[in-house]
C-alpha cells in the first residue's frame, strides 16, 4: 500500500502545535523554537482543544478519561476486537523543543489521514492516545497518564500528588475539566492489541549512522526523586566557618557523588542527572539551611541502575555523618525497564522494507510512554534522528523528510497490525 504523507501540513500543524507555549525566559536564538507547555495549564488546554478540531474533522471519535489522557478512535470493521494504537504526549518541559512528543502525535495523527486517503480500510479500530504528562514537570513523575492506565500507579498515591503550589493533582484535572474517579482510568490488559510509537530518537546514533529510522528493542529502566539537604542557617556574616553545616555546601557534594557513581559503572549506559536545585531560604547573606535536589537515574539494565541508587544512598549517608547534616533520599519511582515485543519489532522492520527506507535496531535511553503500554500489550517504538541528537532544549531540530519516513513506517505498521490477528 502506498501510503502519502503530506509534509507541509505536518510542518505546519507542528509549528501551530509550538505556538501553545509560555512566553520564554531567554532570550530567542534565530532558527530556535523554545516550548514551555506543562500539564493542565491553560495552554495545555488551548492545544488539547486545537488537536481535538483536527481529530474531529479526520472524523475520530473522542473519549476522554479522568486524567486527560485522549483516545482518538478510527473504528475498524470488526470493532469488537482489540484496537491497534499509537500516540504520544504534547507537554514539554520548561525551555524545551516542539519535537518530543508532539511528532507521535501529529504523526500519529497523520499516519492515519494517509491511511484514510490511501483507502485502507481498518480491521481492528486504530486508535491515536494523547497521554497526559508524559514529562514529570508538574507533579514530579513522568509518564503519569500511561503509569495510570496501565495500573503503574495507584489511585490513593495518585491523590497524593501535588505540584509546586501545593495543588493536588486531583485539584488540577478537575480544574482543566477532568473530574471522574481516577480509578477508571487503569485499562485491561486486552483492550490493545499492540501500541507503537513514534518518537525523535533524542540521541546521537540514527544521525551519526546516516539512517533514517530506528527501530526500538528495549527501553530503559528510569529512577527519580529527590534528595532532602538539612542544615543550620544562620547569618552569612557572623556565622564563622568551623561551625558551619552549610546544606547547599553538603547539596554540592551529594550532586558530585552522584555524577561520580554514574561514571563508576564504567558503562555508558548509566547516567544519572542533577537537574534542580531549590535552596532556602536563598539569600545573598544567609547561610542555606536547606536544599531540595532532583534526582534522575537510568540506565538500560536494572540491577546496575539500583546499584548506582543504592551507592548513591550510601554516599548520602557519609556526607552527612562528616558535615553534621541531615540527608534523606526519596525516590518517586523506579520503574523496570521494557521490552519491544518481537511481533511489533518485525511489523515495524517490515514496514520499513515496504515504505524503501532503512533501519537499525536500538534502545531507547529516555522513557516514553510505551515503557508503560509494555504493560497493557505488546509495544514498539519508531525512532526518527534528530540534528546532534539534542532534544529537551528549544534548538532540538528533525528535518521534514525524515519524520514523513517515520509517518509512512508507522502508518504501514498501523495497517499490519490492523489486519492482523492477535500478537
Ligand atoms: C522523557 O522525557 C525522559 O526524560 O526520558
Ligand atoms: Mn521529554
Ligand atoms: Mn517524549
């Protein structure tokens, strides 16, 4: 089947897509386009309503569930039977791309007008899933629309969730307009058939190696929390040095340690990041007395990335017996890492036989929301390069030709799996 993609509408449906964003706090860099859309936030909202018109006028049906997440179904000849679907996320990290995420959405969107305008006529209903907060921004952990539908995340820890402002995540849905027991948001598993998603690769193979699509095996096991720094405050002046227990000193120490740990797996594979840093009370003339890190940890093998967590553990300790401090690691989750399954795999490496464009298989270092679709059915991911391997930053770039590739690879794949009996 020849399925045509229209580049120029995807372009310019994700150029729209990056126009929902907070105003940036840099300064704009020419050819950069920085996206800040955290979950339900007014404009999380104005893009859920944009893309719920488009889904409406390629004639999908809506459902919505109580956490946001949005299912856009193209009903099959046989509806009865489990759907096939795509999809993928729309918020963005603050100062982010307009790449991650929105290409599984859009494209997923796109895959399925193609397949409509080639004529194809779906088996099982194919069905695009906008998931909510795939990025941990707002309430602290990622993937919270697929950890929630895949039974990852229990109803009463979900209701402890709470952003910044001390607002409840139950607050904040019903606030964007999801009210409904968050209970019924966790699916069986059977309802899909298989999920595949589409994805720029946010690292630096595809473009090194000069091919256009990957085609995921495995994907990471990702960890994060935070880790609580407690010490004495006191005046920046008078406060003399020996008798200090400085947080954010002894904080500086813990984010070296774990860099440090990271580094002694001697593996690149395992890496783990530092990315926030929240000292009170921060002022200029007052020693810190407290100092809250964020912590992330991954690595492609879980025994390793609990080794590099239980190290980490233990340099905390010794930091804060030797400064007099109080130290307290607190992980949000530490999930297991997922495998493609091989069914999804050869669907998506025959698609790409069929649509004349070549691939090599790869894993996925970042965590997407196939990790917990893993759960639910059998997965794969479509990898497209993007420019250095740069993503979560406002100059992540892929170029139109190679995300169209990525759009005909999966719509092929949707149509196989449409066909297709259970994997
Ligand atoms: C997803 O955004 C990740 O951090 O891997
Ligand atoms: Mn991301
Ligand atoms: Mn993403």
């Amino acid at each position: 089947m020849k399925v045509t993609v229209d580049e120029p509408r995807m372009m310019y449906e994700l150029r729209q897509l990056a126009s929902f964003t907070e105003p940036s706090t840099e300064p704009a860099r020419a050819g950069e386009t920085a996206v800040t859309r955290v979950v339900f936030t007014e404009r999380d909202g104005e893009a859920r309503a944009w893309l719920k018109e488009l889904a409406e006028a390629a004639g999908l049906v809506i459902r919505e569930d109580a956490v946001g997440n949005t299912f856009f179904r193209w009903e099959g000849s046989e509806p009865a039977l489990a759907a096939v679907a795509t999809g993928s996320h729309i918020d963005a990290i603050p100062n982010a791309g307009m790449y991650d995420g929105t290409v599984g959405v859009l494209g997923g969107l796109e895959a399925m007008r193609g397949l409509q305008a080639a004529g194809f006529k779906p088996r099982r209903s194919v069905e695009l899933i906008l998931f909510t907060s795939e990025e941990p921004t707002r309430f602290g952990l990622g993937c919270l629309g697929s950890r929630l539908m895949s039974g990852g995340l229990s109803v009463e820890a979900a209701q402890r969730l709470v952003d910044e402002a001390d607002m409840s995540l139950d607050e904040a849905r019903s606030a964007a307009g999801y009210s409904g027991g968050l209970g019924e948001v966790e699916l069986a598993k059977g309802v899909y058939a298989g999920f595949v998603e589409l994805h720029i690769e946010q690292g630096p193979r595809l473009e090194r190696e000069g091919v256009p699509i990957g085609v995921v095996t495995h994907i990471a096991a990702p960890a994060s929390g935070a880790i609580v720094v407690e010490g004495e405050g006191g005046h920046a002046g008078a406060l003399l040095m020996p008798v200090r227990h400085d947080a954010l000193a002894a904080a500086a120490e813990v984010a070296l340690a774990v860099e440090r740990a990271a580094l002694g797996t001697g593996v690149e594979d395992t890496v783990a990041t530092v990315g926030r840093c929240e000292v009170f009370p921060g002022a200029v003339n007052s020693v810190p007395s407290r100092v809250r890190l964020s912590l992330d940890v991954r690595d492609v093998e879980l025994a390793r990335r609990d080794a590099v967590l239980a190290s980490i553990v233990s340099s905390c300790e010794e930091i804060a017996q030797r400064r007099g401090v109080k130290i307290t690691p607190a992980m949000a989750n530490a999930d297991e890492p997922a495998s493609c399954a091989a069914a999804v795999v050869d669907a998506v490496e025959a698609a790409c036989v069929e649509a004349g464009v070549a691939s090599i298989r790869m894993v996925s270092r970042a965590y997407h929301d196939a990790l917990f679709m893993a759960r639910l059915c059998p997965v794969g991911m479509i990898f497209v390069p993007c420019r250095g391997g740069v993503s979560h930053r406002p100059d992540e770039h892929a170029e139109p030709g190679d995300l169209a590739a990525g759009v005909r690879v999966l719509a092929q794949t949707l149509a196989t799996l449409s066909l297709g009996e259970a994997l």
